[in-house]
C-alpha cells in the first residue's frame, strides 16, 4: 500500500472493497496476493541452507561472508524486514541454523525482553556442534542475569558430550563442563537454579550430581540452605556424604577486620548499583584500594544489602572466566556471614 491512498479505500455501503482490504491486512498480504515478506525469506533460503559442522574452514569462510550480507541487508532496512524476520524465526519449520544466527540478529535490532526470549528458545535448541560454545554460554549466562530462564540451555550443556572450551586470554583456561554449568547455573536468580539443581539431583546417574549438590548450598538463600540440610545423601559415596555434612556445619564465613573498616557501606552500595548496570569501574577501584575489603564488607552491610548482593554476584559471575568464580566464592562467603550474623542477632 502506498501512504496517502487510504482515502480511496473509505467503506462503502455494500463494504466489500474494506472487507478484502481488511482480509488482505490481516492475512499479511498485499491486495495483489503478494507475501511482504517473501523477500526476506527468500533471503534466508539462500543464506542458511547448511550445516555448520558439516562444512570445511574455507566453505564455513564462504557462509560466513553470506551471513553477514545477510544480516547488513536487515539491518540497512529494519522497518521494511524486522517484523518478517520476527514472522521466519516464530516458524516451527524454519532452519536450525537460521533460528540461532537469526535470533541474534533480531536482538542486536530489537533487544527487547520478546526477542531475548525468543534468542533463549532457539539458543537452548541449537545443535551445539555448530555453535562457538564460549559465545553460547556467555550470552545465555546474560540472559540468565536479566531474568530469563535458561534451564533447557543448562541441561542442554549438561548433555553435551563435548562440552568444553578454553579461555586464551586467561591463561588457556579450560572451561569444562562442570564450570561451564556453574556460569550458567550460578548466574540464574536463585529460585530458578535451586528449581534447575533439584531436577539435576532427582536423576540417581546425573554425570553433575556431585557438582549440583555443592552448587545447591552455595546459592546461599534461606530455601536452599534448608533444601540442602533435608536432602537424603544415602545415595552419594562416603566421602562426599562427609565432605557435604561439614560443609553444612562450617558454611564458608569471613572474619571481620580488626579497627575501623576501609570501606563504608555506602561506598559498597555506590559500587554495587553501578556495576548492576553494567559499569564496574567503581568497584574495581574499590578492589584495588582495599584488596581484602569483603573483611570491610561483613562489617559495614546488613540484612537489607542481601538482594543486591546476590544480583551482583549474579552479574559478575556472568563475566565467566576464573575470575568471576573467585568473586562468586567471595561474594558467596560474604552472605553466608551476613546470614550467620543476622540468625546470630536474632
């Protein structure tokens, strides 16, 4: 439809030029019987008619470039192929590969909370031999920090006999499958990774049911803790029963500084706030001016500072490198001793 001409088109008494326009609008038509998005998937048919891991290095060049036409051609017209690239990747018959690379795109345009959990969907269905693992849990640890569940991606990692990747820039680290789980896991709100390990827990052969039953009681809430203390452990080997019940009896604290505190509490507040909005200079100065502030920490925060405690060991966590697992681990003890202290005080 050309803007302008509705004026020819204005109901009549016998209303059936409105009633085909109206049919025409509502079936995504033009009154000539053409799909507006034909285009777009004509596009995608030429784009995405591979495999990822089926291919060579040189044809995966090859499809990469294509890919990156395609993506430029959407993103040069948003207006026109936005609501018909919504339209493909809501399609049950739509290519595997397309539904992850064009769910991304469709965030990169429209990051909005209906496209992340449309990237979610596809992301945790995606054939994970043809993905970047380090991208594929990075961005689903993210999405699991803004409140979206990830728990089919989790058990989708879990699964994967391959699950593994390594980080070069610190240190070759190998990410393996049980760390990989905990970036996942641990960046989730802690209802729904308490809900995730539970299941994980039910299955008597889970290859992670060591690793859930630890993760369970560091989530270092109230409902897991209890969880924790009223799981039957028969089933565990001695050596883990043992190791768990002392966990239980000595949770992980930390002892307060001797003297006046380096940081205040509105110091932690300040830099906990900003680093929830994705800018962590303020605490990074704070690390570096006081490298044992969590010393300062247990001292100077209360009950009150809990929840946001546990969203930025959330958001750090979602850096997923070894050093965010240090932070978790601290960030985890610093809990454990507010809550010793306030079951202490009451």
């Amino acid at each position: 439809m050309v803007r302008g001409a509705e004026s020819q088109f204005q109901p009549k008494a016998n209303g059936i030029r409105w009633l085909t326009l109206l049919f025409c609008i509502g079936s995504g038509t033009t009154l000539l019987g053409q799909d507006p998005c034909a285009d777009l998937q004509d596009r995608i048919a030429a784009t995405y008619d591979f495999k990822p891991a089926n291919l060579s290095k040189e044809e995966q060049k090859v499809k990469a470039a294509a890919m990156d036409k395609f993506w430029q051609s959407v993103q040069a017209n948003p207006a026109r192929d936005l609501p018909c690239l919504v339209k493909a990747l809501r399609d049950t018959n739509a290519d595997p590969w397309f539904r992850f690379d064009g769910s991304a795109l469709l965030v990169k345009l429209d990051p909005s909370p209906a496209s992340k959990a449309l990237q979610v969907r596809h992301w945790a269905r995606a054939d994970l031999d043809d993905v970047d693992l380090r991208i594929w849990v990075q961005t689903l640890a993210l999405r699991a920090t803004e409140d979206f569940d990830i728990a089919e991606g989790v058990q989708r990692w879990i699964q994967y006999p391959k699950a593994r990747y390594f980080l070069p820039e610190h240190g070759a680290v190998e990410v393996n499958r049980a760390m990989g789980a905990m970036f996942l896991l641990g960046c989730m709100e802690e209802s729904r990774a308490l809900s995730a390990l539970t299941n994980i827990l039910a299955g008597t052969n889970h290859p992670l049911r060591a690793f859930a039953l630890g993760t369970l009681f560091t989530l270092a809430t109230p409902e897991s803790i209890a969880a924790s203390r009223q799981f039957d452990l028969a089933s565990f080997p001695k050596e883990l029963r043992l190791s768990f019940s002392n966990a239980l009896a000595k949770p992980p604290r930390l002892a307060p500084r001797k003297g006046a505190p380096k940081i205040t509490r509105e110091e932690y507040v300040k830099a906990f706030e900003a680093g929830s909005t994705g800018n962590w200079a303020p605490f990074d100065r704070l690390v570096i001016r006081v490298p044992d502030g969590e010393k300062d920490a247990v001292v100077v925060l209360n009950r009150q500072d809990l929840p946001l405690l546990r969203k930025v060991r959330r958001l750090r966590l979602a850096h997923c490198n070894q050093h965010a697992l240090s932070y978790y681990r601290d960030f985890t003890a610093i809990i454990f001793t507010l809550l010793d202290s306030d079951a202490a005080s009451n």
